[in-house]
C-alpha cells in the first residue's frame, strides 16, 4: 500500500494551494458579508484548467484523476467555503453526469465548454417538496411532437445564475408497476418559461450562488434527455455518490482553515503569563482536531482511490462525507472555542468556517441519509 502522492497530484496541490490563497482566500470575508459570487475568481480557475482536471483531454479536460480533483477541491475550500462548494458543484453535478451519461453530441457541445471553464453548469435536484426524497419529485415534462413541455419548481440549485444550462429531473411517465419515472432533461437558462432567482439569505457559503428555478411551459427538444430517458433518477443517485468525494474533501478543506487559525491564535494569545498553547486542555483540542482532520483526509483519498480503479465507492464515499462534514463541524466549534471571545466575530474568519461547514451536514444528502445508504450497504 503506497500513501504517498504522485508528482502529478502533488503539482496539482501545491499550484491551487498557491493560487487559492493569494487568489481568493483575501477575498473570501467580503464575499461572505455581500452575498457576493465572485465571478473572476472562476474566470482565473478556468485559467488554470481547474474544471477539467477528473477529464480526459478530448472533452476539454487535463485527464486527472479523482484525487487530484479532491485535492483542488480542498484547497479552493481552504481558502472560501462558498468558492468552494460552487467549485465542487460545477465540476461534480454540473459536468460530470455529462460524462457518465451524456451522448457524444452532448459531450462536444455541454461537457467541452463546462471541462474548459467557457460555461458553469447546474443540477436540478431538489424541490420544495421533494428534499432527502427526491423521488417526490413534481416538476413534469410530456412530449408535445418533438419538445418536453416541463412544468415545475426547483429551489437551492448550485450556480443556476450563471448556468448555460440545469438539467432538471421530472416526472415523465408511469412503469408497469405504478410507480413515478424520472427523466434527467438539459434545459438550457435562457430558454423561454424559465426563471431563475437568487435572493436566499443563507447562513454560510455564501460565496456560493444559490438559486429558486421555476419552469413554466418550458419547451426544448425530444433529444435534450439526458442518459436513459427511464433512469434519471438512478443516474442522479449516482452522480451523487461521486459528488460526496467532493463535499468530504471541502470540509477537509473548511476544517484545515479553522485547524489553521487555531493553531495560530494559540500561540499568540498570552493568558496567566503564558502562550494558551502551552495549557494541555488547549493542545488536546488542537490534537484531536489535526488527527480527525487527517483521518478524513485518508477517507476521501481512500473514497476516490476507489473511484480512480473502477471498484465500487458508494459505501466509502458516504462513509468520507458523513465523517468529514460531522468532524468539520466539531473542529471548526473548537476552533471558536480556543479563540475565545475573539472567536465570536467576524474579524477572526472562525465563525464563517462554522457557518460555511454546517452545510456539509446537510448538501448531497444529509447526515442522515448517509447513515441510510450506509446501512443498506451493510445489508440491513
Ligand atoms: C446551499 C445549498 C446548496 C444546494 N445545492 C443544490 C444543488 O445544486 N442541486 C440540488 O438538487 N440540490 C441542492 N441543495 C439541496 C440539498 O441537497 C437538500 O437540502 C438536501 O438534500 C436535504 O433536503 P431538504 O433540505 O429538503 O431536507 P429534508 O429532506 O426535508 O430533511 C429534513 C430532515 O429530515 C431528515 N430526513 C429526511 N428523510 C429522512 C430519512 N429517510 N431518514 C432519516 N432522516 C431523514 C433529514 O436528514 C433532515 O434532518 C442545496 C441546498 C443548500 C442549502
């Protein structure tokens, strides 16, 4: 068994690591109090080829591998939370499924652009109604000659506002046993019955773009399904098991930032006429923290290594984003906590890392839900 890293990913790391921190971690507190998605920060990766990297070379990408994408992943997140998540769902949901399932045609015209960071795109999962059960879904298409009508309401999508294109999951049928058949359709944004809005004010990632879609009377044609017209659903399920890898290796990331300044703050702040660094309580803190931390770390390698051989991933990728995303949360309260007061506000970056990180908890299925499909791997 060989932990270490290739060249290939250790240049990967080390050039976002630089980039991110000079690029878009001094920018990450402003976008976190203005709501504000920072376009040229994606313009500058797409300099980079950083949309590319899980690509081979003849859909626009640098034929990377999982770990490598990881890696970027938890640099971009090390430095923004909210840039972060963007990052991981343009690549993981928006791109991605048009690998996995897209025709060669769509590949060329979708995939080409989204590996070269020319266009974002978006993934439209959720509904109001339908959450953790996504099956719930109640956005519809029907074939009018050679068009999908769809009718329906997305909310909480990933980038919508600067998406070429979402593709939307809609009931389209019925099978032989009654039950709902799930259609994965590419719509593209400026298709007319289309609306897009992103006026959330969420708790953290806000760096990130998050957007209601309504689609009314949208029409576009026969051939933008994507994939198998009757297994949208499936292929959603399991887009999200590679999507998971992703959502780990952000917390790593966000939990790296908070270990960071922790670590730091520890050592400047001088309380009884010593350094608290010095105070076993606090270094207990900090030891749990860097050992969870590099656990999870080892868990999203492990997940994408999985990936990367073709062996199946979809226990390990839950397994690494129910640890990382629960242990980010606890390194960054800890981290609050060895700050302090100071800890509380804004000026100290910490309390954004807990904000950005509970997200994790919840995004790509809940914790919940990993514990579901955990537990139906195991066979219960
Ligand atoms: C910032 C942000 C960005 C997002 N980006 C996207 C995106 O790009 N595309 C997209 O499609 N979606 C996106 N989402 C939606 C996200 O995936 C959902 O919020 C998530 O899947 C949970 O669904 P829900 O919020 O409806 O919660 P619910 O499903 O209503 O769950 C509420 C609670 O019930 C629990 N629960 C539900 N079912 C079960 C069960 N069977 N067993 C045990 N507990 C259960 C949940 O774990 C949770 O604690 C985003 C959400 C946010 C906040």
């Amino acid at each position: 068994m060989n932990f270490e890293l290739t060249k290939e990913q250790e240049m990967v790391r080390d050039m976002v690591r630089d980039f991110a921190q000079a690029e878009i971690a001094p920018h990450a507190r402003e976008l976190d109090e203005k709501h504000e998605f920072r376009k040229e920060s994606f313009d500058k990766m797409a300099q980079l080829g950083l949309f590319g990297i899980p690509f081979p070379e003849k859909y626009g990408g640098s034929g990377g591998d999982t770990i490598s994408y990881a890696l970027a992943v938890e640099e971009i997140g090390r430095a923004c939370g909210g840039t972060g998540l963007s990052y991981a769902a343009a690549v993981s949901l928006g791109a991605t499924p048009f690998y996995n399932f897209g025709t060669e045609e769509q590949k060329q015209e979708y995939l080409v652009p989204m590996a070269q960071g020319k266009t974002l795109g978006s993934f439209g999962l959720t509904e109001p109604n339908a959450g953790s059960d996504a099956g719930g879904t109640r956005t519809k298409a029907y074939l009018d000659g050679d068009e999908w009508v769809i009718n329906g309401e997305k909310c909480w999508i990933t980038n919508a506002s600067y998406a070429r294109q979402v593709v939307v999951t809609a009931v389209t049928g019925q099978n032989e046993r009654g039950k709902n058949i799930i259609t994965a359709i590419i719509v593209p944004t400026d298709t007319p019955g289309v609306t897009i809005r992103s006026d959330y004010k969420k708790m953290g990632v806000r760096a990130s773009n998050t957007c209601e879609i309504i689609l009314e009377n949208v029409r576009v044609p026969k051939e933008n399904v994507l994939g198998d017209e009757k297994k949208g659903f499936g292929q959603f399920l399991n887009t999200l098991d590679g999507g998971r890898i992703s959502i780990a290796a952000l917390s790593v990331g966000i939990a790296q930032a908070a270990f960071d300044k922790a670590l730091k703050y520890s050592k400047e702040r001088v309380q009884f006429g010593q350094s608290i660094s010095k105070l076993q309580a606090i270094q207990f803190k900090l030891a749990d923290m860097a050992m969870e931390i590099e656990l999870a770390r080892n868990m999203v390698f492990k997940a994408a290594w999985l990936k990367d051989n073709g062996k199946p991933f979809k226990k390990e990728a839950a397994y690494a984003k129910l640890f990382a995303s629960e242990m980010g949360f606890r390194t960054c309260n800890q981290a609050i906590q060895i700050h302090g007061g100071y800890g509380y506000m804004a000026e100290y970056d910490v309390e954004r890392h807990l904000r950005d990180i509970k997200l994790m908890e919840i995004g790509e299925g809940t914790s919940e839900i990993q514990r579901v499909v955990i537990s139906r791997q195991l066979g219960c």
